[in-house]
C-alpha cells in the first residue's frame, strides 16, 4: 500500500512538473505545432531510458523503478495529449504538422531513451 501511494505522490508531482514545462515552452515558441508536448515526451523517454538502464545495469530496485518510471514519468508524459493535438493539426489542414508530430515524437523519442540507456552505462 506504500508503494501504491509514492506512486501517486510521484504522479502527481510529474503532472505538476508537465503542467510548468508546457507553459515554459508555450511562453517561449509561440506555435500552432504542440511544442510543449513534443518536448515533455521527448525528455520523459529519456529520463525513462535512464531510470530503465540504471535498474538493468547497476540494479536500482523495483520500487524506485515503479516510483520513478511508472508515478514521476507517467504523471510527466502524455499520449492523449499527443493523440489530440495531432488530430487537431490534421483537422486544421496541416498534415505536415501532424505526419511531423508523429514521426518526429517517435523518432526523437527513440533515440532519446537510447541516450538514457547509454547514459547509465557509464
């Protein structure tokens, strides 16, 4: 039951954190594309990678795997709001904008876990 409530702590602390980054970058790029997103999710696969490596390759426990992975960054990280503002550039005709969105969150995404992995190996 302790764990299942430092998840939730975690949960909402990583909401929190996505609320203030998402206002950071709309301040900063003012933007029909969904920068704010597209950063939270990016730098969220990296701190997953990270947090993920750390377990495989120096044996952080289970717990603060759960805590870490499963309450900060899925607290952080959003795919409905990704879903939503893709649709909504197709919707206002910018297909570019959404096929980019996409491929670039996947793409960025990717090779940022990579780098989170590679970063707890050394």
């Amino acid at each position: 039951m302790l764990l299942a409530a430092l998840v939730g702590l975690a949960a909402a602390l990583g909401a929190l954190a996505r609320y203030l980054v998402d206002q950071a970058v709309a301040q900063k790029f003012e933007s029909a594309f969904p920068w704010g997103t597209w950063v939270i999710n990016v730098s969220g696969s990296f701190i997953l990678g990270l947090v993920t490596g750390l377990a495989l390759h120096h044996g952080l426990s289970a717990h603060v795997v759960s805590v870490l992975g499963t309450g900060i960054c899925g607290g952080y990280t959003t795919f409905s709001t990704f879903n939503v503002e893709t649709i909504r550039l197709a919707e206002e005709g910018s297909l570019v904008g959404a096929v980019g969105n996409i491929a670039g969150s996947i793409a960025a995404g990717l090779l940022a876990a990579g780098a989170g992995l590679g970063l707890a190996l050394i």
